[in-house]
C-alpha cells in the first residue's frame, strides 16, 4: 500500500488490537501556546469544539429558565423583562453561536480536509484566525448578554430594536457582526479547499457526500452573511444616530429591515441542516454498508437547497401585509425548495434497503436524525400552506417546527458526527452502553419537549410569551418535562466523552470500517493527516460485498 | 389519570367562516403529512429491523440507485405540493377581501394594549364586541412598534405596522368569549398586550353600544377635529378653496399632479394628512403644511371617519375669523386657477368599481 | 519546483497550486463584498424608486465636482496599482515602490477631498440627527419631503462611509506591501501578494463607479454648483 491508499471495506483483523500511534496531532506539541497559535486543522477544530460546547452550554441554560417559568402560567419565576432577555439570549446564542458554527467549523473542520485527501485547509492562518474573529464576537456577545441583556428576540425587528428597546442592543449587534466575518472566512476557505486542493483522483462525483453539502452551505454562508452584517449594521447606526432608514417618521419601512434579515436568516437555516445531511448520508452507508442510493440526486440536492433556499425569506412574513401576490410566489417556492429535502429522505430510506445495518451509537443518531427531519420537513409544509400559516405564524406551532429541524435535525445529526469521528479525532472509544442510552433519551425527551408545542400553536399560544390563560398549563407542563429529559440527555455526552478521553480504549485507525480517506490514516491522525498524498481511484462509499450492479 | 387529559385542550375553538376554510386546509394537510410521516417511519423500522446486521459475514448488494424510482420521487411530491399551495392562496387571498357589507372599526396597538373605536364613536380598550353573523372589517394602526392582532378562534391574524393601515376581516359563526393576543414580540409586557373578542347577538351589540355613550359618532369627533385643525380654511369646497374638495372623496380615483391615478383609501387619505406633498391633486399646489404631531393615529381615524361622511354641501363653511393652521404658508398660491381650467380632482365611480 | 523550496507552504504541493489558491480566495472574498455593498444598494434603490423626486433633490445638494475629482484619483490610483503588480513580476524593485506609494498617495488624496466634502456637507447642513434644517426643504420649490431627504442623506453617509472604510482597510495592507517592499521580500516569485491587494483595491474602486451616479448623478446639477 506505499504508492496508493486503496480505498473498500475491509473487515479490521481481529487478531490485531488497535493501537494509538506514537506521534500524533495531539501530541506533537505541547503547552497553551502550541494550541493558540496552531495553524493545524484538527487542532482549530478542537479549538472550536471547546468554544461551541461552552456557548451550547449557556443557551441551554437559558433555554431551561424559559421552560421552567413556562411551568406555570402566570410566569411567577421570572419577572417578564428577564424572561424576554432569556428567550433572546437563547437564541442569539444558539442560532449564532452554536447552530451556524458547529458542524461547519467543528466537524467540517477537522475531517473536510482529510476526506479531500489535503495536508490542511487551503488558508490555514485564515483558519485561525476566524477562530479568534468568532471567540471575540462570542465574548462581546456574552458580555453585551450578561452585563444588562437584550430583548429584542434574535430577530431585532425594527422600530422595535431601534427605537423602543432600551437594552444592549448595540454591543449584541457588534458581537454578531464581528462572528458573521468568521462565517464568511470559513465558507471562504471551504470553498477554496473543495475546489483546488483534492487529492489526485477525487473528482467532483468521487467526492464523499459531506463534501457536496459542505461545500452547498459554504456557498450560503459566503453569499448570505454579508447581508446580515449590513442588515445589523442599519439597525445600529440607526438606534446610534436616532435616525435611519427603518424609520417609519422618515417614511422608512420597518418591513425593509424583515427582507434584509431574512435574506439571510432564511439561507441560514439551510447552514444549519445541509452539514447535518452530509453527515447522515456518511453514517448511513457505513452502517448499512451500502453505497448511498442516488448519489447524484444527493448530491445535487444539497446544491438544488442552497440555490432554492435563497428565493423563499419572503416566507416568514406572510402576515406582514406582503401583497397578496408575492405572498403566492413565496409560497409556490417554498414548496419547491421542499422537494430537495424530500428527495434525500427517500434516498436514505432507500440505501437501508437491503443493507447489513449495525445499531452503533452514530447510526442511532443519524436514525433519529430522518425521523426528526422528516417531521420538521412536513410540518414546514403546513406553514408554506397560506391559509395555514395565517393561524399559526408567531405562534408555539412555529417553534416547535423549527426547533424540529435545528434541534431533532442539525443537533440530532451533529452528536451523530461527533460519535462517528470521536475516535479519529482522539483516538478513543467511548461507553457504547452510555452513548445509546443518551441517543434514546435525547430522542425520547425531544418528542416530548416539542409535539405538545405543535398543539399549542394550533391553539393559538403565541410565541414569546412570558405568561398566558390557564388552559395551556397542561400541556407547558409537558413540554417542560420533556425539556428536563432532554437536558441530561445532553448532558451525558459531556461525561462519558471526556471520560473516554483517560479511559477510552484505543480506537485504530477504522474502528468502523468506513471507507472515507479520514479513515485510512491512524486515530489520531499525524500532524499532516496523511504520510504521502493519498490517489483516490474510485467513489466514495464501495461497502457493498457483492458484485451485483443494479440496472438503472 | 384521565381526568387530567380529560382537560388537556387539544383543538382550538371555531368561530368564524375563516376558522372552518383553515381547519379543513389544515386536516388536509395532517392527514397528507402524516401519512407521509408514517410511511417514512414505517420503512425507516421495516428496513432496521429486516435487514439489521446477522454477522460480521453479510453481503449487501451494490445498489447505487434507480433513477425511474427517483424520479418519481422528486415529480410526484410536486403534484401534492400543488393542491396544497392552491388551497392555501385561495383562502389568503379571501380574507384579503373584505365583503362591501363589512362593519369597519377601527383599532390601535400601542405598547401594550389595544384600542377600538366604533363608528358610532364608542371607544373601548381591551375588549373588542362584534355582532355574530356579521362581516366585521378592521382597519389597523400602531402607534409604536410592530404588534400583531391574533384572534385564535378566527384563525386569522395580521401584523400591525408603524406608518400605515392594514385591514383585516372576518365574520363571526358563535356566540362567546374568545382571546385576542398581540403576536408580534412588542417588548416588556408582550405577553399582556391580550384582550378578548366577545361574539354578541345583534340586539346585545347594540345594548353595548348604548352602554358606551359616545359623545357622537366618530365622523362628529372627526367634524370637531376638522374644525379645531381649520381644515376647512383651504379644504373649503368654495370658490375661494386653496385645496381640493373633500366631498364625495373617500374611495374614489384621484388624479394627482404627476398624471398617476390613486384610489383615495383610508391610506392615502392617510399619508395626505401626515406627509400632504407626497401625492398632491392634479391642478392644485403642495401649499398644504404636515400634521405630523398634531393629529394622532386616533385623530386620524376620526377625520377619516368625517371625510368618508362627507356628502356634496356639509364641508362647514369657512369663518372668516379663523386663522389658517400654524405651519400654512403665508403667501397663497400666486397663479389663480380659472374655474374652468380645474378639473374634478376625482371621478366619482361605484362603490367597488375598478378604473 | 526545488527553486521554490521555502515559497510553498506544507500543505500545498507546488507553487502554482499555491497561487491558484491565494488568488481564488480573493475572488471568493470579493463575491462577498459584493453583497456588503448590495445589501446596502438594494435598500437604496428600493427608497429611490419610491421617493425618486425627494432623492433627486437631495442629490442635487451633493457636492458633484469633489464627487467627480475622487473619482479621477481613484481611477489613477487603480492604474499605478496594476503598475506595481507589473512591476513586481519584472523584478523592479524601484518602480514596485514608486507605485505603491503613489497608490497610497492617490488614496489619501481622496480622503482629502472627502473631508472637504463633509465638512461642507455639514456646513450646508446636510446632517440629519446633526445639522439638518427641515424647513429649508418644505419652503422649495417644488417642496421636497424632509424625512425622504434624511433617508437619502443617512444613505449616503453610510455608502460613502462604509467605502470610506474599504479604503483604509487598503491603504493598511498597501502600507504592508511597502513594508515587504523595503525589506525585500516581494520578488517576481512572491508577486502573488501584490496582485491580491491589487485584486482588492480594484474592488474598492468599483464600487466607488457605482456610488458617484447612485449618489451624486441623481439629481440635476447647475454649472454654478460645481465649487469647492
């Protein structure tokens, strides 16, 4: 194997226990100093798992304080000024600090440049320094949240956020800012890697499927981003000068400032999901060892979202007074940009078929994942439906919706990256017996914390509600112990893999017999992931055993 | 146990046309979707548990795909996806429309209430009365920041923008008590920016309308309005007027100077009183001064309510002895327009009739 | 590629694949400039086309002939930037340094100018939120919308100020490559850096072609007008 790395499944040899190998990325350096000013891929990556999982941690600190005050419904545990700035900490923090960043710099970062069979990333300095970008916008952020807060949710509609909240609006609005340009620096370097630095033989249709939706939601956080930067920067000048170009005494329109932000705020949710698809289509057919079905209608689904996805913000304001017309376009193109999604349902339902699927602790992840999506993915059909939507926009129904897709989807499928390439990335396996347990409480607190918000939005339970009638008690109380499940259901994770990093037995370098290039270097891998530039000579998921070729 | 899901609300109360048109668009798509849900689940637990892993010694198949099978994937959903979109814009575009017979009334959010005013002039806070079996319009202002009028039993809601009207409409099927909550976040207290819509008989709407003692109807409040203003200095509807005529107005075409043609809505009678040199009437000057500040979102609605009175000879006659408003220009206009050369600013037209 | 040994980083396999790469990242960088202006552009033109008279006077009152100067400078400094590109790959040191700073000068004669204009800006009060005279606008004739005229004016503070921040963000990395420069270090080999920024300073001058009809050329100007 000294000329080429021959990539197909071949069962580990039992005989052989796996061992770490002697010098790694891990260990190549050592002290603060080797880690704050790495340059190495994996190392930013790990960098970047430390700052997310912190931030992650916080919104769902914030998170659980919303819940528990929905517990009763007069709101007695907080006073409604802290309630508002909880639920907009909660989601400034996780949709910018913790749903954007992590799959693309914490995953894509570490694996994107192995499974394109590259030294590092095409800007390795770049690399680092987004990491910074986004620590600093982090820590304005938190320090704009903590000393006195903001209550303008995460959307800042304006007149709102310019003139009448009299919270840190500004110094919020900074720290997204400055993270926004590592967003765009990480597409920016994505895009460039995927493009110029394959290895030898890696075509575009030999490419892994990470790759494809990677490179789907670079192309939206190059594109998107700088609209938000500019839509915030408006609302900051604006809320600084006292006058601006949302203000409707000038004959500003306040519904401008909904377009820019959708602009981008739409796209983004796309961020959020494409990476986390990627990562199923990978985890599926390892554990099913098949080749994905309909490689290419994947592929270029991942491409199809991202386009379609930038035709559909109009979406999210059907009750703004839009015309009845661009209501009906928005409408039409928020159907089709549901077409996509559900081609790459049915293509991972269908590589199961006739597999040899093994339950390990990603797989159950990555089934949840489908399960999770799919029923975000339906009900987002009900509200591209006009007459739905009129009932249930601003409601808990849309709450619980999008909390399908970003939690039951992106988080669902981020653990099941994180289970998948833990031991590539430390060299460790972690408690199977624990992780499964977590998978099944995750999945089962997450169904109760939300179905029973999909009822209360039908019934008319708005969002952002600091008290509300009695009559929705019941079903709160469900949600919010649904909720509890669901935290020590991420909560485990936290112990069992830093556990597994003093404890854990060593992995090898293919732990489970997945094909991808990242595997075919030792766990961890070497400071340069590969001794010599890996030819890649065939696609990129050969695990079926028999030779028969279907007929197309 | 059953007792406490005995109590467990699972379906929101119906009480206008518009809430059983969602609701069966709504089932529709339950019963679509989830049927969608279960087939995936279905195979997704068919396929695990069928072709789950017997030894490290299985063989899979090379399968790579079917391009008829996917293919009909991505068209067939479109043909779903088509019902569901028609069915949808058919029901948004309805409730844009509201019918000629609607009852109009008026309502302000501000942070953090809601404010009504009737017709008649009765103004309420809080608690909206409608009369059942009638269409009911409502004309929205915000004196502030975005709020949202969402009334759960009606299944329609709107947001309520700063610097102009939306409208609303719906007619009410059941007599009874319904929340009304602001849906848009509006800051502090969002979450009691509420009321309730009670949904009265007829005879019982009137008795609250009684109740309410107006001091005249809202066109009166509009008259005084019109008068404390001076409206009628330059809106004279005489010989001498330096602006034009409101009588018979409201609703219909206007020409303006530019040779474009606006229907004179609530919101243009609106941006005329608030931003006058936006859209000045063909053949008159931009002499007329901004009441930005002056008049209010309520004040407006009443001299709205007063110009849409209006018939052909009730503009009260100027007095002599009244000054102009503030900010009027001192100089009147320099050329004078002979009679004749003036055309109608407006074409009178039926009450819905399109150019 | 043994001549290139110590150019190429680690992770690249060889010098061309290396530049390849700086310059894409560029141009992928520049595409989301593009959308920075645009964002800001779109909402521009949605304000224009509904108060177009409004916008119009308040461009006539913009100072055109500093407006038309920048321009010049800019257009000059982009020529002596692709100078220094050319002059890096010739291998003349001299020349590479005569035309950065040249760059650099033209650049901050455009902010000499700009200063000019703000202050006259402000002097005729056109500041909203600062110095700013709603009765002038009414009292016109025909009488312009002061709030729509404000809107014009906070645009126009934010398009000229956000290029005005692109500017300095080149002069800084000019100010770099002289720094290389004089050390020495940029040779025919290395000119990739140079022609990176230039890729950048081009950009910046684009859309400065864009702001001057968006902004200056909108309104009508008289021959009396076109003064310091």
């Amino acid at each position: 194997m000294s000329d080429a790395i021959v990539r197909g499944f071949v069962p580990q040899a039992k005989a052989r226990p796996p061992r770490t190998p002697e010098t790694h990325y891990l260990n190549v350096e050592y002290g603060v100093k080797s880690w704050l000013l790495t340059t190495d891929h994996k190392r930013i990556a790990i960098l970047y798992l430390i700052a997310v999982t912190a931030l992650f941690l916080l919104g769902g600190a914030a998170a659980t304080m919303i819940r528990l005050n929905l517990m009763t419904p007069r709101g007695e545990l907080l006073p409604a000024d802290t309630y508002n700035k909880l639920f907009s900490a909660h989601g400034i923090i996780m949709v910018w600090f913790f749903l954007v960043p992590v799959v693309p710099t914490v995953l894509g970062n570490f694996i994107l440049p192995m499974m394109v069979g590259a030294r590092d990333l095409a800007f390795p300095k770049l690399n680092l320094i987004s990491w910074y970008i986004f620590t600093i916008g982090g820590i304005i952020t938190l320090w704009a949240i903590l000393a006195g807060g903001v209550d303008t949710g995460w959307t800042f509609y304006t007149p709102f956020s310019t003139k009448a909240a009299r919270t840190n609006v500004i110094p919020t609005i900074i720290g997204i800012f400055i993270s926004g340009f590592s967003s765009i620096l990480t597409g920016l370097n994505f895009i460039a890697t995927l493009h110029r630095m394959r290895a030898p033989g890696m075509t575009w249709t030999r490419m892994p499927l990470f790759l494809w939706s990677s490179y789907a939601t670079s192309v939206i956080l190059l594109l998107a981003t700088p609209v938000l930067a500019m839509a915030l920067i408006l609302v900051g000048v604006e809320r600084a000068w006292g006058i601006g170009i949302f203000d409707p005494d000038l004959g500003g329109d306040p519904i401008l400032f909904q377009h820019l932000f959708w602009f981008y705020s739409h796209p983004v949710v796309y961020v959020m999901v494409l990476p986390a698809m990627g990562i199923v289509s990978e985890i599926i057919t390892c554990f099913s060892r098949k080749p994905i079905f309909g490689y290419i209608f994947v592929a270029w689904a991942s491409v199809g979202i991202a386009v379609l996805g930038f035709l559909v913000w109009a979406h999210h304001m059907f009750v703004a007074g839009q015309s009845v017309y661009s209501a009906q376009v928005f409408s039409a193109l928020s159907y089709l940009v549901a077409v996509p999604s559900a081609i790459k349902v049915f293509n991972w339902t269908a590589t199961l078929y006739k597999g040899s699927i093994s339950f390990e602790t990603p797989m159950l992840f990555a089934l949840g994942f489908i399960a999770l999506f799919t029923m975000g993915g339906l009900t987002g059909l009900m509200l591209a439906a006009l007459g739905v939507d009129m009932h249930v926009h601003d409601t808990y129904f849309i709450i619980a919706h999008f909390h399908f897709i970003m939690v039951g989807g992106t988080v669902m499928a981020y653990m099941a990256g994180l289970h998948y390439w833990w031991p590539k990335m430390t060299g460790r396996m972690y408690s199977d017996f624990l992780s499964k347990l977590s998978a099944l409480i995750i999945f089962v607190g997450f169904i109760l914390t939300f179905l029973p918000q999909f009822v209360l939005g039908y019934l008319g339970m708005p969002r952002r509600y600091h008290v509300y009638p009695p009559e929705f008690q019941i079903l709160n109380v469900m949600s919010s112990a649904g909720a509890s499940i669901l935290a020590v259901g991420y909560l485990l994770p936290l112990i069992y893999l830093i556990w597994s990093l003093f404890a854990g037995k060593a992995a090898g370098p293919n732990p489970w017999g997945a094909t991808g290039l990242e595997w075919q270097t030792p766990s961890p891998p070497p400071p340069h992931n590969f001794d010599e530039t890996p030819v890649v000579t065939s696609g990129p998921y050969e695990y079926a055993t028999e030779e028969i070729t279907d007929v197309h | 146990m059953n007792a406490i899901f005995a109590d467990v609300p699972l379906f929101p109360e119906r009480a206008s046309t518009t809430a059983y048109q969602v609701d069966a668009l709504f089932f529709f798509l339950c019963a679509v979707c989830g049927g969608m849900a279960v087939l995936v689940a279905a195979l997704l637990l068919y396929f695990s548990f069928k072709y789950r892993r017997r030894g490290e010694d299985d063989r899979t198949p090379r399968i790579t795909g079917n391009h008829r099978l996917e293919w009909f994937w991505t068209i067939a959903p479109l043909f779903v996806f088509v019902v569901m979109f028609v069915w949808g814009a058919k029901i948004y575009t309805s409730v844009s429309e509201p019918p000629p017979d609607a009852m109009e009334i008026f309502v302000i959010g501000k942070q953090w209430m809601w404010k009504f005013q009737y017709p008649g002039g009765e103004r309420a806070i809080e608690n909206l009365y409608v009369p059942v079996d009638q269409p009911i319009k409502l004309t929205l202002a915000s004196e502030d920041v975005i709020h949202d009028f969402f009334v759960p039993a009606f299944r329609t809601k709107i947001d309520v923008i700063p610097g102009r009207y939306v409208q609303i409409w719906f007619r009410p099927t059941k007599v009874g008590e319904y929340h009304l909550f602001c849906s848009q976040y509006c800051g502090t207290n969002h979450s009691q920016m509420i009321g309730k819509v009670f949904v009265v008989e007829r005879d019982d709407f009137r008795k609250y309308l009684d109740g309410r003692k107006a001091t005249g109807s809202l066109a009166d409040q509009g008259w005084q309005l019109f008068l404390k203003f001076q409206c009628n200095t330059c809106h004279s509807s005489n010989a001498e007027a330096r602006a034009p005529v409101l009588e018979g107005l409201a609703n219909n075409m206007v020409t303006l100077n530019n040779g474009k043609k606006v229907r004179a809505d609530d919101g243009y009678l609106r941006e005329s009183i608030l931003n006058p040199e936006e859209k000045v009437v063909q053949g008159w000057q931009p002499i007329m001064p901004t009441y930005k500040g002056q008049a209010n979102e309520e004040d407006i609605i009443k001299l709205l309510a007063y110009i849409k009175s209006l018939k052909p000879g009730q503009t009260p006659s100027r007095n002599e002895n009244s000054s102009p408003p503030l900010d009027a220009p001192r100089v009147p206009p320099k050329e004078k327009i002979e009679p004749g050369d003036r055309k109608p600013p407006y074409q009178p037209e039926g009450q819905n009739g399109k150019p | 590629m043994s001549t290139n040994r110590g150019l190429v980083a680690h992770h690249f396999e060889d010098i061309e694949q290396q530049r390849d790469v700086e310059a894409f990242g560029m141009w992928m960088f520049l595409a989301t400039e593009i959308l920075i202006f645009g964002a800001v552009f779109t909402a521009y033109t949605v304000y224009r086309l509904r108060y177009a008279a409004d916008f119009e006077a308040a461009s006539s009152k913009l100072n055109v002939l500093i407006g038309s100067i920048n321009t010049i400078v800019l257009l000059t400094s982009s020529l002596t930037m692709v100078l220094a590109v050319h002059a890096t790959r010739a291998g003349r040191p001299k020349m590479l340094m005569i035309c950065l700073l040249l760059t650099i000068f033209f650049g901050l004669t455009f902010f000499g100018f700009k200063a000019v204009e703000y202050y006259e800006d402000y002097e005729e009060a056109l500041v909203p939120g600062l110095r700013f005279d709603p009765g002038e606008w009414a009292e016109r004739s025909p009488p312009a919308n002061a709030g729509h005229v404000q809107l014009m004016l906070v645009f126009y503070y934010i398009m000229t100020g956000l290029h005005a921040v692109h500017m300095i963000v080149g002069i800084g990395l000019l100010t770099w490559l002289v720094y290389r420069a004089r050390r020495g270090t940029l040779t025919p080999a290395r000119y990739m850096a140079v022609e990176v920024v230039g890729l950048y300073w081009h950009f910046v001058d684009i859309v400065w072609i864009f702001l001057l009809p968006l902004l200056y050329l909108a309104g009508t100007h008289r021959a009396s007008d076109l003064h310091f």
